[in-house]
C-alpha cells in the first residue's frame, strides 16, 4: 500500500491520486458470479467502495498477508441477509494457502465457534488443473514467487490475473495464450528478486500473445 507508514519521500507525500493505493485485489464479474483474487488488508475498504453485498468466491494468490489478511471481513457477507440467510464463503487455494488461512483464523474452524464468526469453507485446487465455481471454469496458473514461495495466478475465459510472480513453471504460458486482457505484475524497472519488473513482464505478454 501507498503511502507507506513512516515514510516522506516524494511518492508518499505526494499528493496525486494515483501514489494512494490500497493493496492488490482484483474482481472479476462472469454472468451471475462475482470472484474476488485476493482478500488482503484492504478487502473491507474495497467492498465498501464497490457496493459489494455478494460474492460467489474468493480465490487466493498465494498465502502473504497483503493478500489473506482481510479474510475475517467476510462475515459481514456471511451474514448480509441474516436472519433469512447465512452465506458461507466459498475460498479456494493452493494446499499452502489454505493451510496458513486455516490457521491464522482458527476460530472460523473450530467445532464449537462464537457466534458471528466467519463461515469459511475452504477448497484446495493443485494449481495445475481447472476447475468449476457455479459453471464458470477457471484455470489456475502455476508459478514462483520466489525460490521459497509458490504463487497460483488464474485465467477466466479471456482474461488472466498473476501477480507476484517472478517466473511461470513449465508449461503454464501454453494456458495463457490467446488471452485478450492479462494483468500482470511489474514491480519496478529494475530486476527484483521476487517479483518481475517491467521489461520481463511484457516480454510475458508478448510471447502469450495478449491482445
């Protein structure tokens, strides 16, 4: 996020819009589905901005706190039409993730919970084989945040989504070509050891051919 806490150099001081920036999520409608990529500090302020009162999933990056740690806030939507209604959000995730998800917020799991607790329910995917929410296909996208870090991006229809990648593993750009929009990652000019900066990132999007 921009401004960082702390610090007055000329982008957190500035005051042109574009330097304040929440942290990275992204929400992608199909149809009668609404996916949210990513629940990080910020998914409160985002769902407030955007009017949202429902969602059909959330699909997780990696496991990170600027993308998991707004994950308590989906209460609020679990309980939008309460006494009527108790929406479970349904997440879904590499193994990793999940399991860090299940533990930072033990008390949505646990047997006997408080009332008023999120209701979670968690869906591992392989990050190598598609799979369906409500009849909309998506296709994970598998690659490496760094040498110790795994990182899933997706494809929905035309449209592909990786952030904090570093590199693709073998074979995943086959299931990026024809893309017409993908959004990706590009930290900075300069090479980074986690994250891919600008140059490698169009050369990305050049070899998958988006439009």
């Amino acid at each position: 996020g921009v401004p960082v806490i702390g610090c007055d150099c000329a982008v957190c001081t500035s005051s042109d819009a574009r330097d304040r920036r929440l942290r990275t999520s992204a929400m992608v409608e199909v149809a009668d589905c609404r996916f949210i990529i990513d629940a990080g500090p910020d998914f409160r302020v985002q769902m407030l901005r955007e009017g949202v009162s429902h969602i059909t999933a959330i699909l997780l990056t990696h496991k990170h706190k600027d993308h998991i740690g707004g994950i308590d806030d989906v209460r609020a939507l679990n309980f939008v039409d309460y006494p009527q209604a108790v929406h479970t959000v349904h997440i879904y995730g590499s193994h990793d993730t999940c399991e860090c998800v299940r533990k930072d917020f033990d008390y949505a799991f646990v047997e006997n919970k408080y009332q008023g607790a999120p209701e979670i329910a968690l869906h591992i995917i392989d990050g190598r084989t598609p799979f369906s929410v409500e009849g909309v296909e998506i296709t994970p996208i598998a690659g490496k945040h760094s040498e110790h870090f795994d990182v899933t991006g997706y494809r929905i229809g035309p449209l592909a989504y990786l952030t904090d990648f570093k590199l693709l593993l073998k074979g995943e750009i086959e299931k990026l070509r024809g893309v017409e929009t993908l959004v990706i990652n590009a930290l900075r000019y300069e090479p980074h050891h986690s994250h891919l900066n600008v140059d490698e990132a169009i050369a990305i999007a050049k070899e998958v051919g988006a439009k």
